[in-house]
C-alpha cells in the first residue's frame, strides 16, 4: 500500500511496528541484507579448496572476494535511485532475485573466472536491494519503533560478517551430495526464494514523492575510477607491475577529477546528481569518510589471510578454521550489544576504543602466529581474535551514525549513500592491498610452512590499518557527549 505522496501508510501510529502481515517486514528485510552479507564473508573458509578444485591463480581469489564489493559499492547509490524511480519493493525483488540467480552461477562455477563474473553480478545484485531496505523500514516505521528497528540494522550486518565463516565451514563439512565449497553459495537458492515469498506477502510498495533523474554519466565514470584503482593492485604483482598498472593507478586520479566536475555540472543545471559535491564540505563527514574506508579496509582483508593461514598453512579442515572465527563473533557479540550505550557515553572515542581492541588483538594473534610451532594447538589464536572481534563490535555500528550526526541534513541521503559505499570500496581495496603483502611473502611455490611467514606480514599492514584509524579518530569534531562531560 501506498499513499498520495509515495510513503507507505504506517498500519499504528507513532511508535507501533505494523501488524497483521507486516508484522514479518522486518525480519523479511534484515533476511535480505543478512544473506547478502553473509555471502560476502562466507567465502573466504572455502577459499583452498575452490582454488585447488578450480585450479584458480592467486588474483582470482582476491577477485572473488574483491569484485564482489567492487560490483557493490559502485552501483550501490544507482541502486538507491533505482528504488526511488521505480519502487523500492520491486527493486528489493529484483535484487533478490539476480542474487538468488547469480549465487547458482557461482554454485555450477567450473573455472575461476566463470565465478569471479558471477560474484561481480551477486555485487549488483546486493546493490540493487541493500538501499532499499532502510528506505523501506524508514517508511514503515516511524517513533520509537524506527529507532529500534535502526538500531538493530548495524548489528545484523556485523553478525553476518564474523558468523559467514563458521556457516561457510559447516556446509563444506556437511558436503551435501557432494557440493563441498558450491554449497556455501547454493544455500542462498532456498534462502533467498523465501525471502521473495515473504516480501510478495509482507512488504508494502514505497516510492519516493518525486522523480530523481538517474545520473548514468556519473555511475559510469565512478566504476571506472573504482576499477582503475583496484585492478591494478590485484593483477599487478602476478604480472610484475608492467606499465598499464601504475597507468590505470594515474587514470584513477584523472576520473576522479572527471567525476567531481560532471557531478558539479549536473547540479549546476538544476539536475539529480549521483552525488552532492556540498557534502565534502563538512570536515566531519570528510574526516569520517576516511574512517569508514580506513576501518573496513582491515575486514575482508583479515578474513581471508587468516582463512588461508589457518587451512593452507595450519592444515586445518573448512570447519575447524569455521570454529576459530567463532572467537571473533563472540568478542562480537560481547561488544556489540551495549555498543550504542558505549557510544552515548564515550562519543567518538567510542571508536577510538574499538580500534585500541581491535590493534591489541592483532597482535596478540601475530605473535602467537609466529611463535606455534607445527605441533601446537591453534586455541591460543583464540584470546587475540576475541579481542579483535570485541573491536569490531564497539565500532561497526556505531561508525556511520557519529558520522552521520554531523552532517547537515540537506546532504543525509547522499552522505548515507557514500559511507555504505566507502564500506564495500573498502573491503575491495583492503582485500587488494594486503593481497599484494601476502603472496608476495608467500612467494612463487608456496608450502605450508610458507603461510605463517606471510601471514605475519598481512598483520603488519592489518595492525597499521587499526593505527590509522585510531588517529583519525581524534580528528573527528568533538561529540555533544563529550562536551559536556
């Protein structure tokens, strides 16, 4: 249902959740973006065996992994205007079906490029439908009841995060008829058909009161730019950095620029903009931007060395490695919880604190990582990954909402859009980055013992990752809270 001005009519007033069929809306959409999360962190334990079944080289895994959040965070403001044009409902749909679609891509996928194409089209796909979701439950709820539904976003994506690789390593050890690493991709076919069933019955159609025009030359040259920074980072080392690399590195600077004067041009003549240049204005939106990316740069990143350090060079199974991630979801969830109570009273150092946790627990990990022998039990990993998963839960969900609390309203849509695809553009370039630390360590003809070595020079990177961020921290403006304390 809809009313005259394109906002779903709310089925209680004030602070009450809707009833009767919509009662499921909200876990309908958290479903959603819980899968799609999911699926990006899902892979990383069945990382060694897809590369051996696949024969795929190094670039290739940090390709699936990385074009999946390329795909994401270059479409995902399109997507969001998308939703407004033609109804965010039916762009949720459509997202969710391509997903369902290109997960069964990846799950038949017999070469490694075949699935890295497949993963950038579960990009899209996730882009399609991830804006929705809040514009949706932005609508739908209203008071008290949108606080709380807000308040419990930020936490079903984190959850997704540190529990993908545990999922991931109990289906591979399931190996349902045989599917081994393809089941942490088919799973997503009976999860994401009742996700379709459920909106077609639960979710109302939204649409926003006007008709933003889609700024197409402005998508494009932002992939663009995007990939330009990436590829290179990626396929560089394997080929020995030829001239196209540091070439595409200097194109990405070039459409940067390009980008920032179409976008000025086009609200210049009154136009929609994919995004307004007013926002950078703001020294606080500015300073967190760079936290954002900074932050998750040191996520996907971590993930997928430690999943390749714990199997390839530990020798430990898909689920073994699945129950060692679990360290991080509880030092998650230990921290997550009360994380916006922590955040009322610490104000930006909230952060500051997650990434002292998070730096404490790297550590912890590299020098426990250096010092095992091959005989010892990994368990003593586990005291350093619970101290980091503790850092990632103080930050995650309170990292885009100081931010966000400092930008003037004019410029909340387009600074929401360019945090969430900071988020994703992070994830990409930290996979690529550390990518080239890690395999270059690695060396040619890696072995077991090969791993640790390497693994201990992505932590370097990982650990000044958490340094940076710590310090960029304190660059943000001073919170109410803290001014008044």
């Amino acid at each position: 249902m809809t009313t005259e001005t394109g906002r779903a009519a709310p089925s209680a007033a004030g602070a009450a959740a809707p009833s009767g069929p919509h009662r499921l809306l909200l876990p309908t959409m958290l479903a959603g973006v819980f899968v799609t999360t999911l699926d990006f962190f899902i892979v990383n334990v069945a990382m060694p065996s897809l590369q051996t079944d696949l024969h795929a080289s190094a670039a290739a895994v940090e390709w699936v992994v990385a074009g999946f959040g390329l795909a994401y965070g270059a479409a995902l403001i399109t997507g969001g205007r998308l939703g407004d044009l033609y109804g965010r409902r039916r762009m949720f749909l459509l997202g969710m079906a391509l997903f369902t679609l290109a997960s069964l891509l990846c799950g038949v996928a017999q070469t490694g490029g075949f699935l890295v194409l497949a993963r950038v089209l579960q990009g899209v796909a996730a882009a399609l439908l991830a804006p929705q979701v809040l514009a949706l439950l932005g609508t739908v709820f209203t008071g008290a009841a949108r606080a709380r539904v807000f308040a419990g976003y930020g936490p079903a994506m984190g959850l997704a995060a540190v529990l993908g690789q545990l999922v991931g390593g109990l289906l591979i050890a399931a190996d349902v008829a045989g599917w081994g690493w393809r089941s942490c991709f088919l799973v997503n076919l009976p999860l994401g058909l009742l996700v379709i069933a459920l909106t077609l019955r639960t979710v109302p159609e939204v649409r926003a009161a006007g008709r933003p025009a889609l700024d197409l030359p402005g998508a494009a040259v932002a992939t663009l730019a995007l990939v330009a920074l990436v590829l290179p980072l990626i396929e560089g080392r394997q080929h020995g950095w030829p001239a196209w690399t540091w070439a595409s590195l200097a194109a990405c600077a070039v459409l940067l620029a390009v980008f920032v004067r179409l976008e000025r041009a086009v609200a210049a003549r009154g136009g929609s903009p994919l995004v307004d240049m007013g926002v950078f204005g703001d020294r606080a939106f500015v300073v967190g931007l760079c936290c954002q990316l900074v932050f998750w740069m040191g996520q996907a990143s971590f993930f997928l060395v430690l999943a390749l350090y714990l199997q390839a060079g530990r020798g430990l199974s898909a689920l073994q490695a699945g129950l060692l991630f679990a360290a991080i979801g509880a030092g998650y969830l230990a921290t997550s919880l009360n994380a916006t109570r922590f955040a009322a009273r610490l104000g930006r150092q909230v952060l500051a604190a997650g990434a002292l946790l998070m730096l404490a627990g790297l550590v912890a990990i590299g020098v426990c990582a250096a010092r095992l022998g091959t005989g010892d039990p990994e368990l003593w990993l586990i005291p350093g990954l619970v101290v980091d998963g503790a850092g990632m839960g103080l930050a995650v969900a309170p990292l885009a909402a100081t931010v966000l609390a400092r930008v003037d309203p004019r410029y909340a849509g387009s600074a929401s859009g360019i945090l969430t695809t900071a988020l994703q553009t992070g994830n990409s370039l930290g996979v690529a980055l550390i990518g080239v630390i890690f395999y270059d360590a690695l060396g040619p003809d890696p072995v077991a013992s090969s791993y640790p070595h390497a693994f201990t020079h992505g932590l370097v990177f990982l650990t000044a990752v958490a340094a940076a961020q710590l310090l960029l921290v304190q660059a943000l403006p001073r919170t109410r809270e803290e001014t008044e304390a």
